[in-house]
C-alpha cells in the first residue's frame, strides 16, 4: 500500500486533462471492438527486443484476479466496463486495494509503457479516463476523500499557451500516488509564487514549450528565496535543457513526463533540490 498523508479533490486535477480534448473519449474510438492480446503488439518493439510489451505489463501486475482484471481494465483501455468491474471487485475487496492495487496497477503499466515509447498520448488519455472512472466508484464506497501521499503543484509558464506535455506528467504523478494542483497554463510569475508560498506543495513544476518563456523559471526560484521558501522545482518542456535548469537554484531537469515521479519521490524521502540535482542521474537510471 502507497503511504497517504495528503488529501486533495480529484475535481482538483482532472479539469485540466479534460481540456486536452473537446471530444469524449467514447467518440475517439470505440476501444471494445480491439483484441486485448494484440493491442501491445507492435512490429519493431517485437522484432527489435527481447522483452516484449506484454511482459513488461506482466512485472506490474497484480496477483488478485480481481485486481488484475481492473489493472487490464486500465491498460487496455477498456472504460466502458471498468466501473462495473470495480463494483464487482468491492464485494471482496476495500476500495485502497482496489485504488492502489488495482487501478494504479494499471496506470503504472501505461506510465512504463509511455516511458518506453510503446504507448502514446491517446493511450495516456483513455487510460486515464478508464483510471479516473473507476476511482470514482471506489471512491465513494470510501465515504470521504482520497489520501494521497504528497503534492505536486503544476504549470505552464507564463506566456505559454502550451499543456499536453504537463498533463501527460500530472496523469503519471496522479497514478504514482500524488495529489496534483493544477495552475494551468499562461501561468503568472507572481500566481506561481503566492501559490507556492500558500499551499506549500512538496514539489513545484514547470512547463515551457517556447523560449520566450523560459525565463519565467529562473524568475519564480528567485523570488521565492526573497520569501524564504526552497522547493524542488521540476523544469520541462521543449524550451529548456539540463543545463539551463541546473543554472539558476532549485532548477531540476525532467527530460520525460515519465520521469517526474522518481524525481518527486525524492522530496518526499526528505531530499532537497540540491541533492536530488547532484544525483539526477542516478535518479533517471534508476540507480538512487
């Protein structure tokens, strides 16, 4: 079981996946009509390695047949009858182990998957429908709101218009155990700050696909030291590179959505930003 310590409304986070797209995932595709057993089959994965996706998926699944057949729900998309698995599986079962061992199961293997090039933003997107569907059952079986072991506060830098990169990263911090606050995007320096300084996440991000944005990082470390406040301050996007990160303090590199939770595990095992930045890549490699 994941430790819990926070507690955050999913209606926190999920308003902003949802704007990824204006169309339902239910006109998107209709997922029930694809084989299961070929949907991880791809030519080059097959052909090029000698560890194929389905057994990739096999290391993180759950031994319970009813928690199985939820974290298959998950990752192969299958929405539609997710909910009713879930109501199936509570007869037996409490809603954290279904939450925890079931459905983040699932979202750990498209977070793999994702980070391996073998799924992609639409299979992230439905993926995360199916998780947050079936949550909701669970939840309310739970009477009260989720805990969730840490917080991760997220943005757009100011100027930037540009999201899907952030909410890749909150769904797989999401499925990792973490609350999520969402900002938005075209974020204000000065938004950022008050809200850092107010709600005092665990762990700050930052987004910036333009390079006339970029500067918007450098300026949020600064003047939270002016308040006195050092968080790790997790830097992506296609504007920014390790080096530009590490150049001002509190910088730390993320050159994938999935590798944010590694990151922000650290925080949450007491390290600061200047450990976790001399250690990156450790971190990254798995190896920390």
């Amino acid at each position: 079981m994941r430790k819990a310590t926070f507690s955050i409304k999913d209606s926190e986070f999920r308003g902003s996946f949802e704007s990824l797209s204006k169309i339902g995932v239910e006109q998107m595709a209709d997922f029930d009509s694809i084989s299961a057993d070929k949907i991880l089959t791809r030519y080059d994965i097959v052909v090029e390695s000698s560890e194929k996706p389905e057994d990739i998926a096999e290391q993180y699944m759950p031994e319970n047949p009813l928690l199985r057949q939820i974290a298959e729900d998950v990752m192969n998309l299958k929405f539609k009858v997710i909910e009713q698995h879930v109501q199936e599986a509570l007869k037996t079962l409490t809603p954290e182990e279904i939450i925890e061992n079931g459905l983040l199961a699932g979202m750990d293997i498209v977070a793999e998957l994702y980070g391996r090039g073998i799924y992609y933003l639409p299979h992230v997107m439905v993926a995360s429908d199916a998780m947050t569907r079936g949550t909701k059952v669970a939840e309310a079986a739970l009477g009260g709101e989720r805990k969730y072991k840490g917080v991760v506060m997220m943005h757009a830098a100011e100027g930037d218009p540009h999201d899907i990169g952030k909410n890749i990263a909150a769904v797989l911090l999401k499925s990792n155990g973490f609350g999520i606050i969402d900002l938005g995007k075209d974020v204000l320096v000065d938004t950022v700050v008050d809200e850092v300084v107010k709600q005092k996440p665990n762990v700050l991000t930052g987004t910036a696909l333009m390079t006339t944005t970029m500067s918007a990082f450098p300026r949020i470390a600064n003047r939270l030291k002016e308040h006195g406040v050092e968080v790790p301050f997790i830097c992506a996007g296609g504007a920014v590179n390790r080096e530009y990160v590490e150049s001002y303090d509190m910088g730390i590199y993320s050159a994938k959505a999935a590798e944010g939770p590694g990151l922000a595990n650290k925080a949450l095992d007491g390290w600061d930003w200047k450990k976790i930045r001399s250690n990156w890549d450790e971190i990254i490699n798995g190896k920390a």
